[in-house]
C-alpha cells in the first residue's frame, strides 16, 4: 500500500528531474549570454573560478571531482575566448593561478544582475516569508544531499 509520504516523496523526486531538465537548459542559455562559442561545462567552470577569485587547476578539478585533463582542456577553452587569464602561483612555480578577465567579470556580474531581477519577478507572488521559508528547505536539502552521490 502506497502511503501520503511515498506518493509526496515520488513527487519531490519528480520535481526534482524537471528541476534538472530546466537547468540544463539554462546552463546553455547562461553560457551563451557570456560568450557565444561558450558551452554549459565551461560556464560551470568559469562561475567556480569567479566565486574562488583564484584558484589552481588542480583545485578547480578537485571541486568537480573530475580528472585534471579535462579541467586543463575547459580552462584553455576559456582562455582563449579571453575570459580566463593564467598566472605563475609563487608558491609553486610549476603551477599555475586561474583568475577571469575583466571581461569575463563583467559579463557575468551582467547576467546575475538580469537573472536576480528575473528570478524576483516570477517569485514576486510569494511574500517575503514565503522565499525565506523555502530558501531555507532548499538549503536544508542540498545539505542532506551533501554527502551522498545524488
């Protein structure tokens, strides 16, 4: 027998898949709007740079959990369309500082600006208890989720 909480928690998974189906065309869309020739695995890429100011390759790789080669290969794609920049790391000569361009910062503090104002106006029905209560579940879950493979 199927009770009230199997049926909500197929419909939380449910939702979640549709989640994950809009943010993959999103993730396109975002990339695009940065750089036209700039795909949905380099725009991760490059948020995670921003956010970090400055980081290593090896870094980077580490926060994806995927092998350097194919960070190294994301990260040159980003360099040359002129968003990431390479610097020696002084504490190490062999490696190497990814930090992003002017350029790059610039388009994306465009983009979050757009997507802040867009987000805003479709949650405009919600009072602010609303968007708290669920910023809140939603933290709550990702946390859940934080050590699992999900």
């Amino acid at each position: 027998m199927t009770t009230p909480r199997d049926a909500d928690l197929r419909r939380i998974e449910s939702e979640v898949l549709v989640l994950l189906r809009r943010i993959k065309r999103v993730l396109v869309e975002r990339a695009h709007a940065i750089h036209a020739d700039l795909g949905p695995t380099s725009y991760l890429l490059l948020s995670r740079i921003i956010a970090a100011g400055e980081l290593r390759g090896s870094d980077l790789a580490g926060s994806f959990g995927v092998d350097k080669g194919g960070v190294s290969r994301g990260v040159q794609h980003l360099v040359d369309l002129g968003l990431v920049e390479r610097s020696p790391d002084p504490e190490d000569r062999r490696a190497s500082l990814l930090r992003a361009t002017p350029l790059a910062l610039e388009r994306m503090a465009a983009l979050e600006q757009a997507r802040r104002e867009r987000f805003d106006e479709r949650l405009s029905g919600w009072d602010d208890a609303d968007v708290a209560r669920f910023a809140d579940q939603l933290a709550d879950y990702n946390r859940l989720l934080s050590d699992d493979n999900c």
